[in-house]
C-alpha cells in the first residue's frame, strides 16, 4: 500500500473513534471494580489490569485492520520496531496510571498513526470527560466534532507552563529556570492531559522525558495546530526511544530553547 | 440569635446552593464574553470582573439573609473583621482567578459560614463540573446530593500531594522534602479544587499559604470528614490572617508534621 489518501485517513480515524467508544465503556466499567495494581520499576511505576487489557484490545483491533503495519505499545503486546518504515501505530492504554489509580482523572488513553515517519493522525481519549482529542495534517484536529483553531502564539512570559514534577525536584532539564520565567506552573503528572492543556491553548507549554506512545499522538494534534514539538534542545524527536519532549507555541518554544541553552 | 439549629443549617444549606446556582450561570454567562482582567499586586495576582460581580452578588445575598453577621471576602466588599464573635461568612469569589482566565478550568467559587470561632458549613462549586461540595459538622458533606465517606487514612509515602507551585520552586516551607516523601506531588494552582481532591480521597493532603477565603470552606468540609486541618506547625488557623495551611488525612497529617519539625 502506498501513501494513504485524504478519503482514507478519514475513514481510518472513525473506526478508531469506534474503538475508543468501547474503550471508554470498557474503562469506566472497570473503575466500578476493584483495581489489579502492580509496580514496574518501582513503586512509582505503575500498571493495572486495565492497561493491559486495553492494550490488549486496541493491539488486537490494529491487527486485523491493518496487518502490514507495526506497533509501539507501552504494556509488552506490541513490536519491537527498528525504523518507522511503513505504517506504524504507537498505543498508550493508560496514560498516567498513577493519575488513573489514585486520583481516578488527568489520565487518558493515546493512539497515533503515522506512515514512513510521518504524523498522520493522533487520538487523545479523556475518559472522564468523555472527550476525543482526533485529527492529524490532512483533516485538522477536533475536540469530539468541533473543530479546534490554532492557539494564541503568547511568550512564556505570558502563560502557564506545564512541567514534570520529579525532574522539576530533583533539579533535571533547566524546568526550575522554565518555571520561574512563565506566568506560572502547573504539574499534572500524565502526558495526555497536559498534551490536551496545549492544544487547547490552556498553558502555554508542556514538557517532560517520555517515552514514545506518551508524545506520539500528542505530535501530531500538536503540529497540526501550528505549535512547536522538539527535544529540549529543539532536535526533531526520535520515535524509537525515550526524548526530553518539549510542546509549546511557537514563541514560548523559542523562549524555552533560548533559556534553556544559556 | 443563639447557636443554630440542625434546621435552620439545613435550610441556610438550601438557600445559599440557590444563589450558587445563579452564579454558576452568571460565570458561565461570563466566560463567553471578554473578561476584563486586573493585576493586583502584580501580574500573577489577577482580578476580574467577574470576581468582582460574584462577590458584590454574593455579600449582598448574605446582607439581606443575614443583617447581623459580618463578611470576610477577597475584593473589598466584605467588612474589617477584627474577631470571630457572632456570624461570620467568608466569600471567595473567584478561587484561582489565574486559571480561571488563562486555563478556564480548575477555579471555584466558595462560602463558608462560622459561629463564634466554630465552623458551621461550607461550599466549594466547581463551576466547569457542575459540582457543589457543601455541607458542615451538623448535616454531613455532599457533592450535589451525594454524601460523602471519609477518605481512606493513607500515609503521605501512599500518596499524591498537592503543594503550592511557587513556595515549592522558591524552596519555602520544606515542601520539596514532602513531595520527595509523598508517592507523587502535583500543583493545581488553586485552593478549592486542591481541597476537593484531598476531601474526594484523590490526594491525601494539600499545603498552601492562604487568606482566610482560600480555606474557611474547605477547613468546614475536611473537618467533617475527619481529615485534619492546621497550620504547617500544628496549630489552629488564625481566621483572620494569613496561614500556611494543611489539610491531610490524619495518618499523612502526622508523617508530614514530622517531616516539617526535623
């Protein structure tokens, strides 16, 4: 298959909303439910029953509808990808799992596609909410079915930034001079909800180190509404690993870069 | 007039969830339209139209509801305390007017009703969500009509904490110890939606420094679910000054006194 076209990729991005409609039945269920919580690296780390099984759902949908592409997924069912060659999907099934424990919101669950590296489409479900952040290049980005316009390009000066708590503590990144600069800060402890603050023009900037289903889908609702979407030191992120993930507009990102390297 | 009765608690309860919902309807109302924004002190200390519509409707319903008692409010339209004597109502506008206006979430409006020092009932709206936590001592805590348990007694190591943003980057209070020992900290930016999630269990505790209107109606309803509530040296909230606040579950109240005292 070559380059999708315009008729498919919007065909693509309402089955995938189906998928996320059961996604969030499935999730809102499971709340109701006592939680299967263990730790991963520690006890900061998290994954539940619902991250896998909903990794496990979307993966399966992915593969039947559409076998040649590969999958990066946070929770152990996807590929182990060695280039982003043809059509790759990435999967987050729960983003802010310890949100999702403990505070039951600011989570979400994040698909992205893209195609020979690049961004095609991008989902953002806030469950609680019951709002799908969706689009990619070619049709724009929504909120449900609204339409979203491009946010006001303000300065850092001028907005709230939005930071990684434990690098913002521990000193990590240049985030306490990125802190100081903004109007003020705000820490939510998931990439998705912040992600939906920036595109919606809430904050001004967001930035942590995330792996890539924590910023793929989030690229490219992103870059589609015109703001900036860099490492820390403003290089093109590489999909395949871990990156310092800087999202801003385009002038708080010049203003985060220029602090950032002095 | 003596001490209140259970009645007449309930029927003060009812009448001031009307206002609330007046002036759920006028914020709304208002966010449509151009806010015309002020700083105060300085450009993070923001004042809006709104704040000051809400409060001039507000005092003027506690005025003609209840002539004998005094008010205690963010933007000038309350009166100069200088005891606790009697009635007195504390009213907070726009809790989190910098959300309020760049993010257009995370804000509240809250009243809190003492007598003679003791509280008597409180409300915290959550405009966006629709939401009044209210309640007191003599009739239980609700959200809308659903009463509330008491949270679980984690320790803070258990935990999400919510802190101040700035004393934090600013290395105040020893908060940056807490939120090393906490599981996960998170900044809000605001009062009434920190104390909401601390009184929903979703974190086990919130420090600020606070006016009186930051923490009158979220000391009411933490205290009736049992949660503590002081100052970050254990002792009682000064109701007409400042006060670096804590609301925690007893078990993180202990753990983080502790922490604050080495």
């Amino acid at each position: 298959m070559t380059l999708l076209s315009q008729f498919e990729i919007q065909e693509i991005d309402q089955t995938v909303l189906l998928w996320l409609n059961d996604i969030r039945q499935k999730t809102i269920a499971a709340m109701q439910q006592r939680l299967d919580v263990h730790e991963k690296r520690d006890n900061r780390d998290l994954v539940t029953n619902v991250d896998q099984d909903n990794e496990k759902f979307i993966n399966d949908k992915i593969r039947h509808f559409d076998a040649e592409a590969h999958i990066v997924s946070e929770e152990g069912f996807g590929d182990h990808n060695q280039d982003m060659n043809g059509r790759v999907w990435f999967v987050d099934p729960i983003d802010g799992t310890m949100n999702f424990v403990k505070q039951k919101t600011d989570f979400a669950v994040m698909i992205a596609l893209y195609e020979d590296n690049q961004p095609v489409l991008g989902w953002i479900l806030d469950v609680v909410n019951n709002v799908v952040y969706h689009g990619g290049p070619q049709i724009g980005v929504f909120a449900n079915q609204l339409r979203l316009k491009p946010p006001i390009d303000d300065n850092l000066s001028e907005g709230i930034v939005l930071l990684s708590g434990a690098r913002l503590l521990y000193g990590m990144f240049g985030y306490d001079k990125i802190a100081k600069a903004a109007l003020g800060y705000r820490v939510i402890g998931a990439a998705g909800p912040s992600f939906i603050r920036v595109i919606m023009g809430q904050a001004i900037g967001y930035s942590s180190k995330m792996m890539p289903w924590d910023f793929a889908a989030g690229q490219v609702l992103a870059k589609t509404l015109g703001l900036s979407v860099s490492d820390i030191d403003g290089k093109a992120l590489d999909m395949l690993s871990s990156n310092i993930v800087l999202v801003a507009t385009n002038r708080a990102h010049r203003d985060i870069l220029t602090l950032h390297q002095s």
